[in-house]
C-alpha cells in the first residue's frame, strides 16, 4: 500500500527540502507521492478527493502575519479531516498554541519521518521500551540528573543502558564500542557546549558515519547558545530542548525520537 503525504507551506524552497529528504529516507518506499500546498489555497473539495494519509501543517507563515498553524488547523477541522492526521513541524514551538495535543516537529529535522513512519502504517512496530541511551554532557551533575530522571520514567532500564560522555569525542567512542557490540543507542540527548569537541562537531561526525547517522538526536540548550541551534536543525537534529526543561516534556520527547509514541 503506497500512501500520500501533504505539506501545508507558503515555502517552496522549504517544501522541496521536505520532499528531497523523504526521498532519501527509506519510508520513500511507501510513499506514492508528497503534494505541497499553500494554506491560502485549501479547498475541502481537493482535500476530500485527494484523501491524504498524513498532514503536515507549517505553523508559522512570515509573508501572511495573521496566518498561524491553528487557523490551518481549525479549517481542516472544518473540512472534516481528523487530528490523527495532522502534525506540526516549526523552528520553535510558541507557548500559546492552541492545538497542543498535536504532535510538533522540528523544521528541517530529517527525524521528524519517524512521525511520518509511524502515522502511515508502522505503529505495529513500536517499541515497548528503551534498549540503549547515550548522554552527552561535560556536567557530570547534569548527567546524573538525566539519567536518573530517565530511569524513573522507564522502568524496565537498568544503569548499564545510560551510557555516559562527557564531551563529543568520548561520545564517538561510546558509538564505536557499543557497534562493535552490535547495538547503537535509540536515541542520543546532547549538550552544545563542551571540551575537545563540542555538540555541533559531534553532529557533523555522526551523520556523516553510517552506523549512526539514523540515530534521533536531541540537543539540549541554553538561550545564550541559540545561534547554534540553527546549525544543529541544518544538520538533521530531531529536537531541542532549551535549559532548563520540564522532565514531561524531555520524556515527551526522547518517546518520540525513540519511537515509542505514535
């Protein structure tokens, strides 16, 4: 069964780069094809009769100041599609969002098709629980801190499935250990600044080596770092969390990278 995809954008140039990563992803297999539209031109009629399985709905549109996401939203709503079919993908999720039960994923993160995966037609492989996670953190407080909310959250981890690092290049080292013991964490939770290597320089290794490039990556952040936080969407990260969060959402969060939630 081949299934269609919706981009719902006033960027072409965004919605191409969509479109060129599905293609190189291997969900592209059981896609018929992605259609882009602007939110100015949805029509119930084309909507109806295209029946797309997945809805991807940019949340914010900077040429149009009084068009936001939920207004996309609410008109589909209107037209009769399910929220099981929407999702938003942005650069920075706003406090004041009004479908907040809606999954949000990050522009330009290649990650963000483990939702597309998932929503169409792959929920029956969904995880039951984290084999394998990697932190990456110069703080050792914060990686205690981490990885004892982690285990909170799920249960059925021991200690030996947090693995530790305390700068990029120790991070490089782990993956190849745990490689050679053929398993690769599910998901990597990252900091920007560190020693020897620092979290933008991790990335540009890590998706560049094969083993690891598939690997959901969320980056953890303080403001004064923003700048690097776009470099880090340019280069495929699946999230990022700004410091301090809230431990819901990291859980939130590292479920879905993992793939754990629909």
């Amino acid at each position: 069964m081949k299934y269609k995809i919706l981009l719902v954008d006033n960027d072409l140039t965004f919605s191409n780069l969509i479109k060129a990563k599905i293609n190189q992803h291997d969900i592209h297999k059981n896609i018929e094809y992605t259609h882009f539209v602007n939110p100015n031109n949805l029509g119930a009629s084309f909507l109806l009769q295209e029946n797309f399985d997945l809805i991807l709905v940019s949340y914010t549109y900077p040429d149009v100041p009084y068009l936001t996401g939920d207004v996309v939203v609410a008109r589909l709503e209107s037209f009769g599609i399910p929220k099981t079919k929407i999702g938003f993908i942005g650069c920075v999720r706003p406090d004041n969002i009004s479908f907040s039960d809606l999954p949000w994923y990050t522009k330009g993160s290649i990650e963000c098709f483990s939702f597309v995966d998932k929503r169409i037609g792959r929920a029956s492989s969904l995880k039951e629980n984290l084999s394998l996670v990697l932190l990456v953190d110069d703080s050792a407080m914060v990686r205690r801190m981490s990885k004892k909310t982690i285990l909170k959250a799920f249960c059925g981890m021991d200690e030996k499935q947090v693995l530790e690092a305390g700068s990029g290049l120790a991070a490089r080292e782990a993956l190849i250990s745990a490689k050679a013991h053929d398993i690769v964490p599910d998901v990597i939770i990252c900091d920007i600044q560190m020693p020897d290597m620092n979290g933008v320089e991790f990335l540009k290794w890590l998706y560049g080596q094969k083993d690891f490039k598939n690997i959901p990556v969320i980056m953890v952040t303080g403001q004064a770092e923003s700048g690097y936080v776009q470099e880090c969407i340019r280069l495929g990260i699946f999230a990022y969390l700004l410091k301090p969060f809230d431990e819901t959402v990291y859980i939130e969060k590292i479920k879905e990278a993992a793939g754990l939630t629909l």
